[in-house]
C-alpha cells in the first residue's frame, strides 16, 4: 500500500475507535477495562472445577503477588454441577467437588479481596453435558445472585438447530445467537440490584459478535477456543489484529484464556501470546495451576508495564497498521505490526511469529503519531531509546512491546 493512502486508513482506523469507544454499552458501568484472573479450563479441564482448585488459585493470587497486579476473578469453568438440576429446577453445585457448597467458597474468595466466577450454557446441556440454561435463564440468575458470584460466561452447545449432524455445537451458519444472549443478559440485568454480575458471551465469534456484543455483554469471544497449541495463538492474534475497532470500555474482544505456564509454548512464544492478549485488550485470564507454575511464565504473568497497558483507562485495543516500508497482511497469518493508543502515550509492538527479524518503522507511520522525536521503552526487556523511528532486533515468535511517548 502507498505510504499517504496507509496513513489515511490508519487516521480512519482512529476515527471508528473513538466512536466504538463513545458508544453506549451495558447500564451497570461493569467491565470498564477488561478482566483479569484464573480459569479452571486450560488447568485441568473438568477435574479442576472444584473448591480445591478454586481456593488455592486465590490464595496463590494473594501468595504470588498476582492480586496486587489486578488479577481478580477465580472462574470456575465447565463440570461444576451434578448432571440434574433439583426438583425445584435449580442447578446443584457437585457435592464431591464441593464438600463445603459454593456460597461458603464464595464468601472465602471475598473474604480475600477477590471475585468468584461461574460457567454456564445457553443450551439444553454445557458443552461437557451438564445442565445449561435453556428456559431457566431467571431462575439461574437468581440463584447466581443469592450465592454472590460476580461474574457469568455463558457458552452456546446444545442449543436449538435444524440441519448440523453436530447438536454440541450445532451450527448451520444461518444461526441468530443474538436472542439467547439476549435472554440471559436481561435475566443477569433483573437481578443486578442485588448483585452485579459481569458477562462474558462465549459463542465462539459467530454471528460478527464483535459487532452487537458490546450491548448484551462485557466480553465475547471472538474465535474457537484457544486449544493450547502455537496455532491457536497465531490464529486467534491474526483474527484480533483486525477487530481492534470493536472493544472499548464496558466491552472488549475475548481472546479466550491463557496458556502461558502449560509446558507448551516456548518462552518467547509465551511472551508473544500474553503481550498480543494484553495489547489487545483481551480479558487476561490465566489457565494453569498456580501452585506449580515456573518462574518465567510467572514472570510473563507478572509483567506490571505490560499490565497497565492492558488495563489502560482509554480501554482502546491495538490493532494492526501497515508500515510505508511493509507489505500489507495476509488473513490468518499473524503480521508484526501493531499499534494503539494509550492514555499517556501509544503502544507499538512487532511480532516475529513469521521470524526472527530487525523490525523499523518511522514514528510517521504508526496510526495517532506524527513525525518527530519520540522516546520508548520496550516492556519485555526494559531497554529505552528515542528517535524518530523505532528499530528492534526480534527473536522468532517473540514480541517486543513499546511504549512510546513524545520526546
Ligand atoms: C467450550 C468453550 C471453552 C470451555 C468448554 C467447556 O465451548 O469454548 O472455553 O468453556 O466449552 O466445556
């Protein structure tokens, strides 16, 4: 693309951010930046919806530092509760993982500062086959309100469909997800007096959620799960590199939850797959077992400039920008290049999910900049420098991530 018309789509790019920014979202003023805690999924799938692994990822949160850093919510995903709801129609938290019940875990978690989180279905069944919410949407709301849970991800197997082979996550393309989500956001808002409860939509990116999610929930997922491999990373970040218009204070683009600190990922590619999440703004959500994680994950985990950036008060996503000296993206791979604006200066960041490289850009291209003298800090490593352009030796797979401010 010809540098004049690459800028010109960059100054557009900034104009639709500040309209999705200034757009109207949920009434409750929940999800002003977006989430930060522990999942059970990616830790240990249906074996670690459980008070056990609940109570020790919040004594971890407080033990390692990571409340301080934000990290808030401990999200209890799939499997949690019996096969049967109770005569009474209500779901019934599974006495072998729950000796003590929900509430009293509850009441722990608070007790520490934190939030608690649950996982339901906006099916007849969860994608794990436990009962979903399909016409008892009020009722769980309200039983999710008595217990004081603080936060909902409300997922879309086993719901109605006509022509997929597949009922669990049946899917015939024509689909509207919208009412479903629609239905449980007005049960979640009939009960926000007593208690306010955020709500993550999990519909995996259907729909264009990105387009309508902002006014039924705080987050949505923008993708299929992240199933823990490289490719996961690269696809989810390619796909997120061109929704950054999307997310603002209120409701954000949900990459899905972490895998840093699985044993699968390299370090760099570690770095890269928290540093894309951060900058875009995504719910940070960790998916291991903080009792056993290693120093440099936790490390990543624990990156506060990188933080901060994430949970940046303007709340706008990096996105991809085009360079004058680059070639332009090619869909489904991950392009180096990113910027977004922050409230005390501008992200940047290259990306080597292509390969190692010496990555350049003049200060003149990035989107919100003009040019002249900047000085940066890259976030990984702590080196600082200034000029007006920005050069930097990146690893393969690795980021690097900059703060830029005026010189
Ligand atoms: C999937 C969802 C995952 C996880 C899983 C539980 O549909 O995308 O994040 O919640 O269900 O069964």
């Amino acid at each position: 693309m010809h540098a004049k018309a690459s800028k010109a789509l960059a100054l557009s790019q900034l104009f639709m951010l500040a309209e999705a920014t200034l757009k109207p979202r949920l009434p409750d003023g929940l999800g002003l930046t977006p989430h930060m805690g522990w999942s059970s999924w990616n830790t240990g799938q249906c074996d670690a919806a459980s008070e056990q692994y609940a109570l020790d990822a919040a004594n971890q949160f407080v033990e390692l530092g990571l409340k301080d850093l934000g990290y808030e919510y401990v999200n209890i995903d799939d499997c949690w509760s019996t096969t049967a709801r109770d005569e009474s129609g209500n779901l019934v938290p599974d006495p072998a993982k729950w000796p003590n019940g929900i509430p009293a875990v509850i009441d722990q978690i608070h007790e520490l500062g934190l939030k608690f989180g649950l996982y339901g279905c906006a099916g007849e069944m969860t994608c794990a086959s436990f009962p979903g919410s399909w016409g008892h949407e009020e009722q769980d709301a309200q039983l999710l309100a008595s217990w004081g849970v603080d936060f909902w991800k409300h997922d879309a197997c086993f719901t109605p469909c006509t022509t997929s082979p597949n009922p669990q996550t049946c899917w015939d393309g024509s689909i509207d997800t919208k009412p479903w989500y629609g239905t449980m956001r007005d049960a979640l808002q009939g009960v926000a007096d007593t208690k306010a409860i955020l709500f993550n939509i999990c519909q995996w990116g259907r729909n264009e959620v990105w387009t309508w999610g902002a006014d039924y929930g705080h987050s949505w997922r923008i993708e299929s799960d992240n199933w823990g491999d490289w490719d996961s990373v690269i696809r989810i970040g390619a796909h997120a590199g061109d929704l950054a218009q999307y997310g603002g204070p209120g409701g954000f683009n949900d990459l899905d939850m972490l895998f840093v600190g699985n044993g699968v990922l390299t370090e760099a590619q570690e770095r890269l797959h928290f540093g894309l999440w951060a900058i875009a703004k995504s719910p940070l959500v960790i998916g291991t077992d903080l009792t056993t994680i290693g120093e440099s994950s936790l490390n990543i985990l624990k990156n506060k400039d990188i933080i901060d950036i994430n949970q940046d008060e303007l709340g706008i996503p990096a996105g991809y920008f085009q360079p004058s000296n680059a070639d332009a993206p090619v869909a489904g791979q991950l392009y180096p290049y990113w910027a977004g604006e922050l409230s005390n200066g501008t992200v940047v960041a290259f990306a080597a999910a292509a390969g190692a490289n010496t990555y350049s850009v003049s200060f003149a291209d990035v989107p919100g900049l003009e040019a002249g003298t900047y000085n940066w800090k890259e976030l990984y490593s702590g080196e600082e420098g200034s000029g007006e352009e920005l050069s930097f030796d990146v690893a393969q797979d690795d980021i690097a991530i900059f703060r830029v401010t005026p010189a």
